[in-house]
C-alpha cells in the first residue's frame, strides 16, 4: 500500500468520479477541498499531503532550485502516488478517476499522466511547470484543462503553451485557459475547471 496522509469525502453514490486534488507548494489537503465540493458535487474527493519537505512547505517531490527537478526523486514519486491513485480508485469502485493540481501538485499530477496515460480521465492543471521533454504516449479519449497566467514568473507562458500542445499532439483533448496575471489562481480558471469536471 502507498501510505500519504490523506482527506477523503464522497458523494452519496457509489461508483461517482473520484477526484484527486493535488496542492501547491506551502499547501496542504486541504487546500481544495471544499472548492472541488462545489466545482464536482457529483464527485468523490480525494486529497493526499505532499510527504516532501521544503523548508518546512509541503511538496510532492524534490527540487534543487527554481523549475530544476530531481528527476530520480519524481519518478519514484509518481510510482508511489500512481500506486496510491490505484488502490483509492478501487475502494471507491470509481467509474472514472479525475484529478486537479495547482503548482507543484499540478506538477506530479502530469508526471503521473506522463507515466499512466490510461489513470485520470480528466485533469486540470493549474500553472505547470514540466521543465523536460515529456514521453511519446498515447492520451486519445483523454481531457485536459491547463490554465495558466501570462505573466506566471515560476511557470512562463511558452511553457504552459507547450505542455497545451504536447497533450494535443499526442491524442488528447486538451484546453488552454489563460489570464493575464501571474502564478495566482483566478476566477477563469475556477470556471473552466468546473465546466470541465461537470458530470
């Protein structure tokens, strides 16, 4: 079993989407928590602790600097979080498993998708950063919101625009939201997040 610290809610119905909420850097589980309850009501919520360390601000992996990943921690990472994913999909008897991360958790949640094409059915990730060329894989029946900010300093524009049309080259369904601020979260980003995970 993938031991995290986790919070967990579900709708009344069995076999409802499982939503996995992914927080930022600094954050915790329940960062979105109540917010996914009203942007997917119809959705069982998931929400796991980053059980990285910075400084004291909880992440999902390892980084020596700004955008500078430790890639032998992040694959390790993504198996372990991969395998979580699985077994709470299972007990939950998901009929989709759907997944949501801003920043950092943004961050493992593609490295997750990168890895397992065929896990979440739907995504949206907010201000990515992949700073490395993702794998050739197949995301067909895929969908994928990005929302980004076009003055975003931690996760440029370009970025943002190639990880839209990696997902689009490669199968997917995919959708770039942009705003004209920076790495926060605005509310053209909370609306296209919540027309996307609509059941």
């Amino acid at each position: 079993m993938a031991s995290y610290h986790f919070r967990a809610e579900g709708a009344s119905r069995s076999g409802a989407p499982l939503l996995f909420l992914f927080h930022g850097t600094g954050g915790d589980e329940n960062q979105f928590f109540d917010l996914a309850g009203e942007l997917a009501p119809g959705a069982n919520r998931v929400a796991p602790r980053g059980d990285v360390s910075e400084g004291g601000a909880l992440r999902y992996f390892r980084r020596t600097g700004e955008g500078v990943y430790d890639m032998a921690d992040l694959a390790q990472r993504t198996g372990a979080m991969t395998a979580f994913v699985r077994e709470q999909a299972a007990a939950h008897g998901a009929t989709e498993i759907w997944g949501l991360g801003y920043s950092n958790g943004a961050n493992i949640l593609a490295s997750m998708q990168f890895a397992a094409p065929d896990l979440f059915a739907r995504s949206v990730l907010m201000h990515p950063l992949i700073p490395f060329t993702p794998p050739e894989t197949d995301f067909a029946g895929r969908q994928v919101l990005i929302t980004a900010g076009r003055q975003d300093p931690i996760a440029p524009a370009s970025s943002s625009q190639a990880l839209a049309d990696y997902f689009l080259a490669h199968g997917a369904k995919a959708d770039l939201v942009w705003h004209p601020g920076g790495h926060e979260l605005r509310r053209e980003e909370l609306l296209a997040a919540q027309q996307l995970l609509a059941l």
